[in-house]
C-alpha cells in the first residue's frame, strides 16, 4: 500500500491536540499577533502527487481548524491496522502556526483512547517529515509497531494523536522520602551530579547500574543500586530477582526481594535503592567487590 491509499476522499479530521512551540523549540522565532492562524497545505517536496490526491488533502485541509499564533499541532484523521504485521498506520497532519520555517528531529509521539489512556508510543525521526513552511500542515502516516502498542483493538471515537511531553523531560534523580530523610543536601547533590553523568538510556530501556557494596559483619551483603527508567511511563516492582556478580564473575548473591507497596520509578527519572542480601543468600569467600554488577535474570 502506498502512502496516498491511505487518504481517502471520505476522510474527516478527528481531533487535534497543540501545544506551545516553546515545547519541542529552543529560542523559536515567535509572533507577537493574537490573531488565529489559519494553516496552508504543505505537501513534501519529494512527493509526486496526481491531481486527484491533491484534491483529497486540500479538502482535508480546509476542515482544520484555525491554531492560536506560535503552536505545533497533531491533527488527527484515521487510523489503519495491518492485519498480518499488527501495526498501525496513524494518518494525520503535522501543523505549524509558526512565522517562520521549522525542521524537528526525534518527537516522541503518543496515542491516547477517549479517557486519555495511552495505547501506543514511539519515537519519530520529524526529520523524515522535511522542512515545514510557516504556518503549514504536512499530511503524514505515522507508524507504530506492533511492539509500541499497549492495545488489542483499534479504538473508538475520541482518540487523538499527541506530542508525548515526557519524552522531552531531562533525566533527573528520584529520591524516595526515605532517602531524602537521612541524606544531606550536599550528599543529595552527590548523587544528583553522578545520576546527570551516567550513559544516557535508550528509549524505553530500564538499566540496574551499582553504587555501593559491602559486606557485614555477619556476612550480609548491602548493595545499593541506580535504577534508571528510560520509558514515558512509570515501572512499578512488586518483586525483583538480583543477582551480584564480583570482578571476576563469580556469583556472590542471589536472591527476590518482595515490595509492598510496590517500588516506583517515575518515568525518566533514576532512583536509588538498597538492598540487603541475608548470609546464607551470600557466598563472601574469595569474593572480589573492586568491580561488580547487578544483574536481573530472566
């Protein structure tokens, strides 16, 4: 199926979910006017489009709504699914109320179900979608996987397409009240600095890095560990399985610890933890803590 198969003359706009440019833009060029903006056709200058598909977004077009001065918007027309694959094929266009020409990289996109729940995310290239005119709409096809869907079905009426704001939030530490209550504010600043340092996530990944070890006096192992959230959305562990493996990967704990309320980890944010593994879950002998690693088995 080629990309104008999926617009159709029967289409309508659906919705359409904006947000200030400010969002996805540093140092944007802005407007000071009040007037709503109402938004032209854009169509990729790599396109060969026939006459009649012209016709077909130009229709679509003209059913959008004006944007306030200095917006980006999604506006959403149908969603596609491909029955052999499972993905989803999102048509919608991509709209610009800015004074001047814009070009985006990675936007993480979301899609939400008529109470607002997510059902699908992914990252887009925005570069694919080439330079957008001032004040434009670019009709796209925005393809989520079958692994970015956290649905069964298509949904009904009321779903939009929008900019997955998470995506855009800075990687920060995220102490639990616990942590806060017996730590300084120079030791919060500590670990701040070595969280800002850390190899940055991929999206969606969740990452068990090692701070602290030390055994006790009754051969105990306290570890304390990063937990890092990658994803758009909250990790909660009812129970973890952790295994710590020493400078010369022997095998020196092993063992599940149980939460109750679970352990959350916000999204983008990284969370410390400790851990404590009772003796007879230790094997101490010969057991080299220079170097080690945290690892969660499958």
């Amino acid at each position: 199926m080629g990309l104008f198969d999926f617009f159709k003359k029967n289409d309508k706009v659906k919705s359409d979910s904006a947000i200030d440019s400010s969002n996805l833009i540093e140092d944007a060029e802005t407007s000071t006017e009040t007037k709503l903006v109402k938004t032209k056709l854009s169509l990729h200058p790599n396109w060969i489009v026939p006459q009649e598909q012209k016709y077909v977004f130009s229709f679509l077009a003209n059913q959008l709504a004006p944007l306030r001065p200095n917006q980006l918007s999604l506006a959403a027309i149908d969603i596609d699914a491909d029955k052999n694959t499972g993905n989803w094929y999102v048509r919608a266009f991509f709209r610009s109320s800015l004074p001047q020409e814009i070009e985006l990289g990675e936007v993480g996109l979301i899609l939400l179900d008529k109470d607002n729940h997510p059902i699908a995310s992914k990252m887009f290239d925005f570069k694919e979608l080439g330079t957008i005119p001032p004040e434009s709409c670019r009709p796209w096809v925005f393809t989520f996987e079958k692994e970015h869907i956290q649905a069964d079905e298509l949904p009904g009426e009321g779903w939009k397409l929008a900019f997955n704001l998470n995506t855009l939030k800075k990687h920060t530490l995220d102490l639990d009240d616990s942590w806060k209550s017996q730590l300084s504010a120079e030791q919060q600043e500590y670990l701040e600095k070595i969280v800002s340092q850390l190899p940055e996530l991929k999206q969606n990944e969740v990452n068990f890095t090692g701070f602290q070890a030390k055994f006790r006096d009754d051969r105990s192992l306290t570890v304390s560990l990063f937990i890092r959230n990658g994803s758009d959305r909250a990790i909660n562990f009812e129970q973890l399985p952790l295994e710590i493996i020493d400078a010369n990967g022997k095998r020196v704990a092993k063992g599940t610890f149980k939460f109750e309320p679970p352990l959350t980890v916000q999204p983008r944010t990284t969370k410390p933890w400790s851990f404590i593994f009772p003796a007879e879950l230790v094997d101490a002998d010969g057991a080299d803590l220079s170097r080690w690693r945290a690892v969660v088995p499958q």
